[in-house]
C-alpha cells in the first residue's frame, strides 16, 4: 500500500511542479488563468495532505 501511495505523491507533486512552471514561465497570464491555476494548484494541495496523512497512518 506505500507503494501505491509514494506513486501517487510522486505523480501530484510533479502535476503541481508543472503548474508553476506554466506559471512562472509565462509573464501574460490573464486573471482567469491565474485564477484556474490557483484552483488546480488548491486541489493538487488537498490531494497530497490527504496522501501524506495516509502515509503516516
């Protein structure tokens, strides 16, 4: 079962590290974008507190 959740981690770390790539290398994102980003880079956060209490537990 750690496998699968250390694969999982793994996998939304590297999503939300793409996230702020996007961000960061982009100087003309209008406040939508921003806001979409925001959201996504929100749920990938939640995702990865959840797997890491899992992990402990």
């Amino acid at each position: 079962m750690d496998d699968k959740i250390e694969i999982a981690i793994a996998y939304y770390s590297k999503k939300g590290q793409d996230i702020l790539d996007a961000v960061n290398s982009n100087s003309n994102l209008s406040a939508d974008e921003i806001i979409q980003y925001g959201e996504e880079m929100a749920i990938i956060e939640y995702k990865l507190t959840a797997l890491e209490v899992a992990k402990e537990n």
